[in-house]
C-alpha cells in the first residue's frame, strides 16, 4: 500500500444481519505522514479524521470513529432509506446526537446529528463497483446545508462496521499514527489529544497486551495536564493480531499415482431438475438465468475476485452474461449453485463443484460470498451442507491420477479401492478460506507454486493450499 497513491475509494458497511447497509468514501491509503500527529491542533473538519473516544457511550459501544471529509458527499444509506424509521435511535449528548442501530443484530453503524434527505444516487457513475452507470438507486444522505445552529451536520461511520475485505485497514491507520485519541472522560479537565496510546478507560484498551501498564496519569494528584505522560517507549504495548493457527506446509512438486476409487456418477441430473437444498440460515439452490445480475455484483468486488485465479473484476455485464450462460450449459460435470439468504432469497454467492478433475486429480469444491456478507459463517454453513449432500450422490468405481499426498492424507490402507477425496484450494495468502475448510472438517494435504494467473506478463508464483475431504467408506453404484 505504500506505493499506491492517494485517492477516493468507496467502502461497502453493513450491521452483522446485513439489513443496514451503506456506502462510505475515503480517500486511501490515507496520505502520510499525518500532518497533526506532532502536535495537538485539531485536523480541520474538512479532512477525514480517525479516532477512539473513552467516553462511556462510545466505550460501550464499541466505536470507532470514522469522519469523512464531507458527510453529504461520502455516505449514502442504502439500506433502509429512512433510519428514524427503521432503525433503532439512541440519543446522547443532551439528545442532539443519534447513535442509530440495527434493531435486529444491534450492531451500530453510524451517528447522525442535523438535517438529511432521501435521494436518488447513481452509484455507478460514483465509481462503487457492481453497479452499472446510469441505474438510480434510492438512498438517505446528510443534506448540504442546515444542521444544529453551532455544530452544523454531523456523521461519523463505526470503522468495524465496514465490511472485510476492502482497502481500509484500521491496523495500518493505527500503526501510521493517523488515529486520535481523545480524552473525553473528564469534562472539567480533558487530557491532550494524542496519536500514540488511548487515554484511561479508553477503548483502545481492548487492542492492546493485557499486561500493558497503566496510564501514569491515572496515579496522578495533579489537575495539571502537563503531569500526564506518556508511557516510554519500551514499555508502551504494541497493537496485536491475534489469528487462529493454520497448518504450515512447505511447497513441494507434484507426485502422481494411479488409484482405483469413487466418483459421483455422470452425467449430473440437468439444472433444472436440482432440488434446493436448505440449513438453518441458507437457501442452496441450482442456478438461473435470473441470477445475472446478482452474479453481476459478485464478480465486480475486488475483495472477492481477488481470490479467484484471474484476478480482475467483470469490466461488463457481457462477461458476466458469458460466465452464466457456460454454467448453465455445462451442468453434465459440473454441479455449481446459488448461495441465498433463507429468509429473503437474496442470492450472496455462488458454490458448489465447478471441475472433475482438479489440481490434485480430484474434484473441485468452491464458494464465493458478497464481501458485505463475510464475517457471518455463511461460507462454513455452505460447505458444511454442500459436504454432507456430495456424499450421498450415487458413485461409480473409477480408475484416476491424483496427487500421491491426497491419497496418504486419506489413510488409504491396503484395500484396492481407495477412499474418495474431494479437494479445495486457496492460496496461502488467503486465511480466512482456510479456516472455512478447516472448520468444515477438510485437512491440508498438499502445497505447491505454479504461475500466477493473475499477473499473466510476469513470472510470478504463487503458493496454493490443497485441502481435502475424504469419504470413510466408498458407496459404488449398486444399480449396475
């Protein structure tokens, strides 16, 4: 990110439940270095601004403030349109400031004081992808002019209410020293604005060693703020990831043995003829020529094409026509399907096995959800049920070349028939695929380095992850 320049980005955010949703422009990366982290002057209101306040509202809340350069131009609400209406409104600060939340998951994503307006946006002319140019899309934004008589209009987004995934990263903005924190406990006497450690009872508590020392200023007898000190730098905590462990593998060359194993058989029953299929919170369903336009969107996100093997969203709807229609027509060995919430119907993805023979030999499972939707386990829940039903699928007995570690990782024994596999693959940069499969109970097999597809002028590699399933006890068709 360091060599990327400055410019406007929009961001996607929602509330954990997906009904409140919102755009959000920023300029990023955010240009350094900040030009108020040496001193204590505010950044003007005109500029974007980050901080963490310790007042309890904002404590309790969980808010991180996100104040974008001019709250008319760089939000809109897209979900619901009128959030006096459909939101549910906490008032604070002599009930001027609106702390509006969802009233299903009760997530807050934003606070709003002064006038708004409901309006028509074309997102698409507004650079936001998966739009196209031209569409109207209705949308609630702070109006220009008017406001509070002092203050004016005021907005500032919850920064984890912005979906994952995308350009904003609250750890480098942390690290850059661009985040403020601001001492609102004390009314009578505030501490200083700084940019390096939040101020006692702060919430930036919660991102730190838990054996961080105590703010030396919260010992103190003095009134003064020049008694307030900040920690040395040897002792002051540092900002923590904290992941979950992933198994570590060395990439290694492929080695091909000849097994003789189970299939599902083919041809596959044709799209039309698929049953849904239906878990707690996910509709599973075949694909339609009606799903274009929610394809659309899916592969115009840069945080979700960023994983598949190309690389570039969708430059039209055309391609995404194309895409659709080779899925559709391809149903005989292939077995792709639409993600849908199961509430609304609204599709969010797309899964299923879209190759027989993959890079390790075996078929190929895969998922794709619409980056406001990560977060949720919807990907976990998807490729848990899709497991479960791949296995019940009438089999023939057939003779393949698969990978030599898929084999062993299947615990083959001396039997001639050797347990059936079916792989996953995710580059090793890509985590948080990882962890779906792991949860749904696939084990890491294999890793390799072959050309990267989404630089197609260089010689790059990339390190692939090979995960796989294995089916314990193989089921040959029995209607032979």
């Amino acid at each position: 990110m360091a060599d990327q320049q400055p410019a406007r980005t929009p961001l996607t955010g929602s509330c954990h439940c997906g009904a409140t949703k919102y755009i959000l422009f920023l300029t990023l990366p955010h240009p350094l270095p900040h030009p108020h982290a040496g001193g204590e002057a505010s950044p003007p209101k005109s500029s974007q601004r980050f901080y963490r306040c310790n007042c309890t509202v904002c404590h309790k809340a969980g808010f991180f403030h996100v104040r974008p350069a001019s709250p008319a131009d760089d939000f809109l609400l897209l979900s619901p349109t009128d959030p006096f209406d459909a939101l549910g409104d906490y008032l604070c600060a002599d009930k001027r400031l609106h702390f509006f939340y969802c009233k299903g998951c009760a997530m807050r994503c934003f606070i709003f004081m002064g006038d708004a307006e409901a309006v028509d946006a074309d997102l698409g002319a507004l650079g936001v992808p998966g739009h196209e140019k031209g569409r109207q899309t209705k949308a609630w934004r702070v109006k220009r002019e008017g406001g509070h008589p002092v203050f004016g209009n005021y907005l500032s987004v919850n920064g984890h209410s912005v979906d994952a995934g995308q350009a904003f990263d609250m750890r480098a903005l942390t690290d850059s020293k661009v985040v403020q924190y601001l001492d609102c406990l004390e009314e009578e006497n505030p501490g200083p604005r700084r940019f390096d450690y939040p101020h006692v009872g702060g919430i930036g508590a919660s991102l730190v060693s838990s054996a961080a020392p105590r703010d030396p200023a919260s010992n103190s007898n003095s009134n003064s703020n020049s008694n307030r000190q900040r920690p040395s730098p040897d002792r002051r905590p540092r900002h923590q990831l904290v992941t979950m462990p992933m198994p570590n593998m060395t990439p290694s060359e492929k080695q091909w043995v000849t097994v003789k194993t189970t299939l599902p058989s083919v041809p596959y029953p044709p799209t039309a003829s698929r049953a849904p299929l239906t878990t707690r919170r996910l509709l599973i369903r075949p694909l339609a020529e009606s799903d274009l336009e929610a394809l659309h969107v899916l592969n115009t996100q840069p945080p979700v094409v960023r994983w598949s093997s190309r690389a570039v969203p969708n430059s039209n709807m055309d391609v995404t026509r194309r895409q659709l229609r080779d899925k559709l027509a391809d149903d005989a060995t292939t077995y792709e399907v639409a993600i849908c919430l199961g509430a609304s119907g609204e599709m969010i993805g797309i899964g299923g096995s879209h190759r027989r023979a993959g890079n390790l030999g075996w078929p190929v499972l895969s998922y794709a959800l619409r980056a406001e939707h990560w977060g949720r386990g919807y990907a976990t829940e998807f490729l848990q049920a899709f497991l479960r039903w791949w296995w019940t699928l009438p089999r023939d007995e057939v003779v393949l070349s698969v990978e030599a570690s898929t084999v062993a990782a299947a615990a083959a024994g001396e039997g001639p028939l050797k347990p059936e596999c079916v792989t996953s693959v995710a580059t090793e940069q890509n985590i948080a695929s990882q962890r779906v499969m792991s949860k749904s109970g696939m084990c890491l097999a294999k890793a390799w380095r072959e050309k990267d597809l989404s630089k197609p002028d260089e010689e790059a590699l990339v390190t692939l992850l090979g995960f796989t399933a294995t089916m314990t006890h193989p089921s040959p068709r029995q209607d032979k």
